[in-house]
C-alpha cells in the first residue's frame, strides 16, 4: 500500500472544499458554524449537531449546513453566520436551543433574532 504524501494530502483537501463549495453554492440559505479552536471549546460541535438535526427533524431540504474558521471573535464563541441570498447575520454565544430559535425564527419565518445578535 502506498504512503500519501503531503502533496498528496493538500490535493485531496483542496478537492473536498471545491466540492462542499460547489454543493453549498446551490443553496440560498446557508448556516455556518465557525469551528475554530476557541469555537469548538466553546461548544461549537454541539451547536452544528443541534442544527443539523433540527433541519432533518424538519425536512428541511434548501438550507446548506457548513463549517468555516475561528473569525476573530473568540470571546463571542459559539458564532454562527446565517446567510440568506446576499444578507449576511452573525450570531454570538450560540447554544443548541438558540440554533434551534435562529432555524424557526430566521430561516423559516424570515425574522432576524435580534436579542442573538453580534454586537
């Protein structure tokens, strides 16, 4: 069996993000959870789990579920950006009930969370 390499590594990488892009790109509303360090100790992982499972409890079928770097706000952990066509929200200090409130609230009746809000 043959050893990859690290070139062989960083193909396969650049690979699956192409297709996650491509596949994510076909939806207009989009939940991305950064997962950086501070975000995963902060309970990131529960949070995308809550998500994912509240859009296959619901049979949500056109909203893309990703996962993107720490963006700077450590101390706001877990942050969640909803997109909705153009319309970018950054959430702060996400927990799978507030993910499940932001899925109802935004995604579905189109009303932004404000109290969830990054300030």
């Amino acid at each position: 069996m043959a050893k990859l390499t690290l070139e062989d590594l960083r193909k396969i990488k650049e690979e699956h993000q192409q297709i996650s892009k491509e596949r994510s790109d076909q939806f207009d509303k989009k939940i991305i959870v950064h997962m950086g360090t501070c975000g995963i100790a902060a309970g990131a992982r529960e949070v995308l789990k809550a998500a994912m499972e509240e859009i296959a409890k619901r049979g949500l079928k056109d909203i893309a579920i990703t996962q993107a770097n720490c963006i700077g706000l450590c101390d706001r952990e877990p942050v969640v950006t909803v997109q909705i066509g153009d319309q970018e929200v950054k959430y702060e200090f996400m927990s799978p009930d507030r993910i499940r409130k932001v899925i109802n609230d935004h995604l579905i009746n189109g009303q932004v969370v404000e109290a969830f809000l990054v300030k």
